[in-house]
C-alpha cells in the first residue's frame, strides 16, 4: 500500500499543479472555453501515473511477475487514495481563483449550453468535489483494468522459473 499512497499523494500534486497551469493560461476565467480540452489533457499524466505506480508494484513487490488481478488490485488501491486525496483538487482551484465559479456560470449561461439556474446548481464547490469523488473511481477503474492487461506477466511454464525474466507488453 506504500506503493500506492505515495503515487497518489502524486497524483494530487499534479492536479494542483495542473490547476496552476490552467489559471496561468487563462482558462480559469479570460479563455474559459479552452478549459474544457485543457482538463481533458489531464488523462495522459493521470493514466502515466497508474502506469508507472502499478509497474513499481510489479517490479519491487512482486519481483517482476504479476497477475492481472494483483495489478488490478494495485490500481483499486491507488483509485481509493486518489479519491480520497480528490477533493483537494476543486478546494485548492476555489482558493487560487475564487471567481472560478461565477464566470463558469456566466459562460454557460451567456454562450446558451444552460440556463442559468441549471448552472447555478452545477457549478458549486460542492456539485464538484462530488463529480471528482465519482469521476475519480469511475476513470481509475477503467484506468486499473486497460493497465492491468499490458502490464500482466505471461505465466507460462518458462516463466514460473524466477530465474527467468517474464515477457509482458511493456517489458518484452
């Protein structure tokens, strides 16, 4: 579980540092629109993130081989941290741009995607702290399961000799 924490004490930090990054270039308030494909990006840090953590598992845990549900169950383990650690995410984006809010709902509402009490009920620091909390266990699980099946070893009769290296799809 070490393994784990510490991973997803890095994964928090990236979303932190990903939200400085945004309000620097604007997408917290003057290039809102931008926002949208910026945020999406966060996926290719966050899934090289599961990757390496589960990778670190199989090599210094494991010795090398691991089955696709010990890797499954590393990246559970990581999904319950980075969710619990979730919510630090929209806390420390209301605190560096406390506006963030307002002009996410004047943009919505003035460029016609809601009304403006639909808005006014999504974006909340609260409506936020729950969608990260059930994006967070829904994008882990995927990201657990896809990780799994290329990072799984090839248990096979030559390779249930420790001696030998097991061949996967990310150390053949």
């Amino acid at each position: 579980m070490k393994t784990e924490l510490k991973w997803a004490v890095v994964h928090v930090i990236l979303t932190m540092v990903w939200s400085l990054l945004g309000k620097g270039l604007g997408f917290h308030d003057a290039n809102l629109a931008g926002g949208v494909i910026f945020n999406t990006l966060i996926i290719i840090p966050s899934v090289t993130l599961y990757a390496l953590s589960m990778r670190e598992k199989k090599l210094k845990y494991y010795g090398g081989q691991i089955s696709y549900k010990q890797a499954f169950m590393s990246g559970l383990v990581l999904t319950v941290f980075v969710t619990i650690g979730g919510p630090a995410y929209p806390v420390f984006t209301n605190m560096i741009s406390p506006d963030f809010f307002d002009n996410s709902i004047r943009f919505v509402v003035t460029s016609h995607q809601m009304s403006e009490a639909d808005a006014v009920k999504q974006f909340t620091l609260s409506s936020f702290i729950i969608q990260g909390i059930f994006g967070s266990i829904l994008f882990g699980l995927v990201y657990s399961a896809v990780i799994s099946l290329f990072l799984k070893s090839a248990f096979t009769k030559a390779s249930a000799d420790r001696s030998k290296k097991p061949k996967t799809l990310l150390n053949t």
